[in-house]
C-alpha cells in the first residue's frame, strides 16, 4: 500500500492559481494511474482529472483548459496546477493512486475554497 499525502490548498480569489501537490511514500513506479477527484459539501466525490504512468491525461469537462494534472516520477510527486479558479472549484480535493489489482490508495485531502 502506498501513502499520499496532499498539499496546496488554501482561499483563493476567482481567477486565480494554485497548485496542488501529492508526495507518494513507497514506490511510484508502482502507480498504474494517478488522479485528483473532489468533493463539495453535501455532494459526490468526482473525478477532476488522471494521469497514468505513460503520462496520457484525463479531464473533468468543468476543468479542461484551465487545470493541468502532471507527474513527477524523481520527485514521486503528483501535481495540479489550477489557473483560473472559480467558486464552484470550491472543494476538498483528494489524491488518488492505482495499482492494477490492488485496492486504491487515498490521501487525507486538502481544502480549496474560491470566495472574493
């Protein structure tokens, strides 16, 4: 089982960046496909965007052209750069690995919250 840990959330005005970050304790090379998935109060965790370990890429509709998902296997650091924040952006986004065969891992998440 790998561990995630997630980090950059925080309060952001709309139109603005941030960019997450997702540190994998134990093998990333292991990791068939990585993701980011949020999740609004009172609503389903959803998919926002994947990554598999070709480096191919996945989007939510709601976010395509303005977020940007990447790996970096030195570093065994997932990340998500998002530009141009909306309040419904607003969420706890969650870090998410899968190795074929294995149950998913997941991180304890980190807030986003997008409010003038």
């Amino acid at each position: 089982q790998v561990q995630l840990v997630e980090s950059g959330g925080g309060l952001v005005q709309p139109g603005g960046s941030l960019r997450l970050s997702c540190v994998v304790s134990g093998s990333i090379l292991s990791i068939n496909v990585m993701g980011w998935y949020r999740q609004a109060p009172g609503k389903q965790r959803d998919l926002v965007a994947t990554i598999t370990s070709g480096g191919t890429t996945n989007y939510a509709d709601s976010v395509k052209g303005r977020f940007t998902i990447s790996r970096d296997n030195a570093k065994k650091t997932m990340y998500l750069q998002m530009n141009n924040l909306k309040p419904e952006d607003t969420a706890v986004y969650y870090c998410n690995a899968v190795r074929f065969g294995l149950s998913p891992s997941w991180g304890q998440g980190t807030q986003v919250t997008v409010s003038s």
